[in-house]
C-alpha cells in the first residue's frame, strides 16, 4: 500500500492458502489498472476472472471493501479454490 498525503494511491491484499506445505494465491484485490478490481486466481496464481469494485470509490474505501471481504469470505473463497486444483 502506498499512501501519498494521506490518501491511499496504490493497494493489494491477496490471500493466500497453504496446500501440502506450498503457498498458493487465492483471490487479489488490488488496483493496478488505477481502479479497484479482485482477481480470482487459479494455482499458477493466473487470474480467472476480474470483478471490477464500483468506480466511484477512492482507493481507501476500495481497500476497506477488499479487506472486509477478505476476512469474512476466505472460507468460501478457499472452498471454490480447492475445486478447481481438483
């Protein structure tokens, strides 16, 4: 995250779970295309689709959403992720 005069400009918050002792990225919110997005990825950390965030959030309240979501949707986020690594 990078805030510039106490705005945030830049973000990413990813989680990740742990299969047989490996690290795999399972959904990224970030705004890297200037507007915020999640990315729902595969094994290889590949996205599978992007969901755009609304466009008229500023980059804090997009990063409060990808948090919030984050911590109260990582089971449901994981569950999908371990059908597709099948």
């Amino acid at each position: 995250m990078t805030i510039r005069d106490g705005e945030v400009t830049t973000f990413a918050v990813q989680y990740e779970t742990l299969i047989d002792d490996h690290w795999y990225p399972v959904v990224r919110y970030d705004n890297a295309h200037r507007r915020g997005h999640r990315d729902s990825l595969n094994a290889r950390g590949e996205t599978i689709t992007k969901d755009w965030l609304p466009d008229h959030l500023n980059h804090r309240d997009a990063l409060t959403i990808a948090q919030t979501d984050l911590r109260n949707n990582w089971e449901r986020y994981r569950a999908t992720f371990l059908v597709r690594f099948g």
